[in-house]
C-alpha cells in the first residue's frame, strides 16, 4: 500500500482496481504530525519516504506557546456547545479564562475544546466561572478509575456519557 501512496505522491499515478490502464492524477496532500520528520529522515528511519514530495512544511507551536489565543478559542468553543446543547446565552467569566490560559494542554487546541464542552455542558447556562472548571475536572475523575488516562484526553462523546450518567445519579 506504502509503494502505492508513494506512486500517487510522486508520480500523479493511479491504477484503478481491475483496470488495465493508468490514470494521471492531480492531488494535493495536507498531513500533520507531532514528529520531526526531517530529523527522523536523517536518521535513517523510513520517514525519508514521506518527506520525498514534501513541498511546503508548517510548524504550528503548541497552545502553551500562543496562549493569548486560548480566550478567542475558549469563547467560541463555549458559544458552539452551548448552541449544541440549548443553552442561551453563556458566558465564561475572567476568572475562568485566567485559569484555562495558565493551563499548558498538552493535548492543544482539541483538549481546551474538551474541557470547555465539559464546562458547558456540567452548567446550568449563563456566567460560567470558576467554579465550573474545577467541577467539570472532579465530575470526569469521578467517573474514571485510577488507571484513567490524564484529565482532558477523553473524547467529546464519553464526556458526554459520562455527564449522562452523573445527571442519572443526581436523581
């Protein structure tokens, strides 16, 4: 399949499945990788052959590097949730903010995103302080065993579940 790829990449070439004819092909491939590719190249390991049709290289720095865009990205991703779960008009207070930009989120933009639909979705709407934060990080420890993986790598849906199941309890 590698050799296949590679082909497309390098080449422009596609040979469809039972056909006795090859197509040129026009494709543009975008890919993104927490490794260092160029480096990994140098070293010897197979990473050469993904770097052969590499025209254009981006490096995008973690949140912890840029963390002036984390209240841009808090506010919109609370907007989104809040519109997903029928909630109007909800706000994250400066205090809340503050917490989540000294936050480092090693999993980046998709574990803010996380914890900000957790927090939205463990409120009752409105001003959403800190309060909320600290909740939402005890409410998904509480529904994870010792062994869990760390606070803010689950997925949207078992937060969800896992709220369902806390609002279930309560009642």
């Amino acid at each position: 399949m590698q050799a296949k790829l590679l082909r497309v990449l390098q080449e422009g070439e596609i040979q469809p499945l039972g056909a006795g004819r090859v197509d040129k092909v026009d494709v543009r491939v975008v890919a993104c990788t927490h490794r260092d590719l160029a480096e990994e190249a140098r070293a010897g390991a197979s990473a050469r052959t993904c770097t052969t049709g590499s025209r254009l290289e981006l490096l995008v720095p973690p949140l912890r590097e840029h963390r002036e865009d984390i209240p841009a990205l808090a506010a919109e991703f609370a907007r989104r949730y809040a519109e997903r779960f029928g909630m109007p008009h909800v706000r994250l207070t400066p205090e809340l903010v503050d917490a989540l930009q000294r936050v480092d989120w090693p999993g980046n933009v998709r574990q803010l995103e996380n914890a900000v639909a957790r927090i939205v979705a463990l409120s009752t709407g409105g001003e959403i302080g800190l309060e909320a934060f600290t909740a939402a990080s005890a409410a998904t420890a509480a529904e994870t065993d010792s062994e869990a993986p760390p606070e803010g790598t689950l997925s949207l849906r078992e937060q969800l579940d896992a709220v369902e199941r806390s609002l279930i309890r309560r009642r």
